[in-house]
C-alpha cells in the first residue's frame, strides 16, 4: 500500500503537467483572446450610438495598451517558452517600459522601478543599432537589460496582431506616425511563474489570481462539503431501508420522491424556490451566502444568517445526487442481499438485519466509495448554474468567468487548483475502496 501510494503521489506532477500543458496550448491557439475581446468590447461601444458620444476619449484601447497586454500575457513568446516561464522554469521580462527616441536624435527618458522602491528617470540615446547608457553602477548592478525596436519591428509587431500579410500595407505602417519612431526597451528578467508561487494577474478584473481564488474557493468547499456529508447522511440510509422495505409502502412512497427531485433541475428548482419560499413568502434571502450587515452581527446571528442563505442552495445542489447515491446503494446492498453468504449466514441462525448490516453492507458500500473523486470535483467546481441563480460568488462561477471572459491567468489557476483536487478525490477513492473491500491490495 506504501509503495502504490508513493507512485500515485509521484504522478501527480506529471499528471497536472501533462493537463495544463494541452489547457495552455488549447487556450493560447484558440482564436479571441484578450488583445481581441478588448478591440471587440471597443467595436461594440462604437456601434452603441449616443453611449459612445458620451464615453471618454481615453476609453479607446491604445496600441500602447494593447502592446501591455501581449507582454503581461506573453503573448510574444512562442508557446513553449511561454508556458515554461508560466511554471517558472524560464525567466520572463518584469518591470517592462518603453520610451521612443526623437527622430532627430536626442535622448529618451525611462522611469526604472529599482528593486528598493524608488522610482528613478533615466536618459539613454541611440548610437546605431546600440543603446548609449549613463555611466551608473546601478544599472547592471540590478540586472537592467536594454534593447532597441526599429520601425520595422513595430511595424511587424502590429501586423502579427491584426494578422495583415500584405507587404505593402506593413511597408505604410513602418512610415506612419505611430511606428516611423525608434522606440528603447528596458526590462529585467526573473523566474516568476507557478514554481514561485505566482500565478499571474487577471486583465479582466486586474488582482492577483492567487488572491481570487484564495477569496472563492472556501465558498464552494463550504457548499460542496455540506452537501457532501448530506447526500452520504442521508442517501446511505434511505437506501439501506429501502433495500430492507422492498416493495413495501415506505419503498414506493420514497422512490417517487427521489424521482420527482431528480426529475427537477437543481437551477430550475433554485429559480421556483427563491420566487415563492424568498420573495413571495419572504422566508428566505434572495440572494448571496451572508447578508450586507454580517460583519456586525453577533455570532448567533452570523449563525443565523448563514444558515438562513444556506438553505435554498444547498437543497438544490443535494437534490439530483440524492436520487443517484440513494438507488446505487439500494441496488447494491439487494445484490449482496440475493448472495450466497448472505442466505448462509441467516441459515446458521444469524439475524437477518445483522447479516445485512455486519456482511453484506461492506461489500454494497464499494461503489459508494469509488464515487469519492465525483464528489470532490463537485465541491470544488460546485455549480455554476445554481451559484448563477442565487448570487453566490463560488468557485465554479469564478472558473466559468475566466472561461467567457478569455482571461488566460485566471483560466490556468482555477484549472490548476481544480485538476489538484480532483486527482487528490481520485487517489482518496481508490484508498478507501481498498480499506473497504478485503480483496484489493496495492501490493
């Protein structure tokens, strides 16, 4: 068992590699990221009459902003050397700036963000294809790299990103007014990425990934857990007195209501329920997990009102998984019943609930087990439909965001953290069919 469990560990990494790797690729080879949305949201608002009148003229994107977003994106980069410096396995460019060179000659002024905080100008010219520096020990000293970009690179540059092939065409864009200028770099390089526990920022919503993820997650674990230890609470059981009961009034009576709520949608159920039970009758909140004010409740109206926010959506996430727990275990344990060793065990004098409860529900129990890494992923991803439906700023909500809005950053971390878990679900079932049925060893 030790030795299995040390493998499985040990392909864990390789496993999560091989995923994020296709994820990244896919993603990066897909048409419409972010450069793309932003030009189609500032289309869009063109189009939108008198709103695009009213709207600021610095709203535009730039070819500035957009020249940001490639390098923050890495967007430049060929795909493998981008997806290693994501892992953190290659140096990347940071602290990026770029100032362009007077046409006539003359310096360029750069602000560098020295590594004590200070923010410092400094002046560089062009002699040629070299940059001329200052004589300041400071420069290399924080490892400050400087580059030159001549019009044509620019030019090049914007026709990879509008995808323009036409020699004449980039030929006018080299001697237009944005691209006609020499333009200096300056950038440092550094090992930031997954390795360093940085995972990147967000475009659409400009915060850490970490610290999104951080804030959304304990919200689909609370859920996913509480409907977890319900389902199991309550499915094992019902399932074991239907087994007991079958054909029996109670059998029949719980059967169609299993059915009917499994029959039901969990959003559609959410959607009637927070109609009649929240703003009809008014028993219930209309919306989110906690209320505007619940920091300065007490503890027993934190309770309260969590509780109170709890129940709606924690009915419709047990709802459909009810029906499914509760006739596998069923199923199962009547198999297990209609069993040699149970029909000898009763033969001998033993009880008959005892041979069920003591013989044949380890062995009915072994699916219920292999179930475990399902039941992960839904506390992890939890539903983004019923998070939709009541509000709730969950972990799957988050993920389907990220997946709309192609924010690539956001995109890798949630996946990241979701394959983790969902792998660790899957080695935890494993584990626990082992402890439940003798006859597995991982020897």
């Amino acid at each position: 068992m030790r030795r299995y469990l040390l493998r499985r560990l040990m392909l864990i990494p390789l496993t999560l590699l091989g995923i994020t790797f296709v994820v990244f690729c896919l993603s990066r080879m897909v048409p419409g990221g972010p450069v793309e949305r932003m030009l189609q949201e500032q289309a869009m608002g063109s189009l939108s009459g008198d709103k695009a009148s009213n709207a600021p003229a610095s709203a535009a994107l730039t070819e500035d902003d957009m020249e940001r977003l490639e390098d923050l994106f890495n967007l430049r980069e060929p795909m493998w050397r981008a997806y290693l410096q994501w892992l953190g396995l290659m140096p990347r460019k940071i602290a990026l700036t770029r100032a362009e060179l007077p046409e006539q000659g003359g310096e360029a002024s750069l602000t560098l963000l020295r590594s004590s905080g200070e923010a410092t100008l400094l002046k560089v010219s062009r002699r040629e294809d070299e940059v001329v520096l200052p004589g300041e020990e400071w420069i290399e000293e924080e490892g400050w790299c400087f580059e030159l970009e001549s019009p044509r690179d620019r030019a090049w540059r914007w026709a990879q990103r509008n995808r323009v092939q036409d020699e004449a065409a980039i030929a006018m864009r080299e001697r237009s007014p944005e691209c006609r200028r020499w333009r200096v770099a300056a950038y440092r390089e550094a090992f930031d990425g997954l390795l360093q526990g940085n995972l990147g920022r967000s475009y659409k919503y400009n915060e850490p990934v970490t610290a999104m993820m951080a804030e959304y997650l304990p919200v689909s674990l609370y859920l996913g857990a509480l409907a977890a230890i319900l389902t199991y609470a309550v499915s094992v059981p019902l399932g074991i007195l239907k087994a007991l009961t079958h054909k029996r009034l109670t059998d029949s009576i719980t059967s169609v209501l299993i059915f009917v709520g499994y029959a039901v949608p969990g959003f559609a159920l959410g959607a009637l329920a927070l109609v009649y039970l929240g703003a009809r009758l008014e028993w219930f909140p209309l919306y989110g997990l906690t209320s505007p004010d619940f920091d300065r409740m007490g503890l027993w109206d934190q309770a309260k009102d969590l509780f109170m926010h709890t129940v709606l959506p924690l009915s419709c996430y047990v709802v459909s998984s009810f029906a499914v727990t509760t006739m596998m275990m069923k199923n199962s344990l009547m198999e297990q019943i209609s069993a040699d060793y149970v029909r000898t065990a009763v033969s001998k004098g033993v009880p008959f609930r005892r041979a069920v409860l003591r013989h044949a529900f380890r062995n009915a129990f072994i699916p219920i087990a292999s179930t475990l890494g399902s039941v992960v992923a839904t506390m992890v991803c939890g539903s983004v439909l019923i998070e939709r439906v009541f509000d709730i700023q969950g972990f799957g909500l988050l993920s389907y965001r990220a997946l709309m809005d192609k924010d690539y950053s956001l995109i890798m971390g949630t996946l990241l953290v979701s394959s983790t878990l969902i792998i660790i679900g899957n080695l935890l079932s494993d584990l626990l069919v082992a402890l439940v049925d003798p006859r597995i060893r991982f020897d």
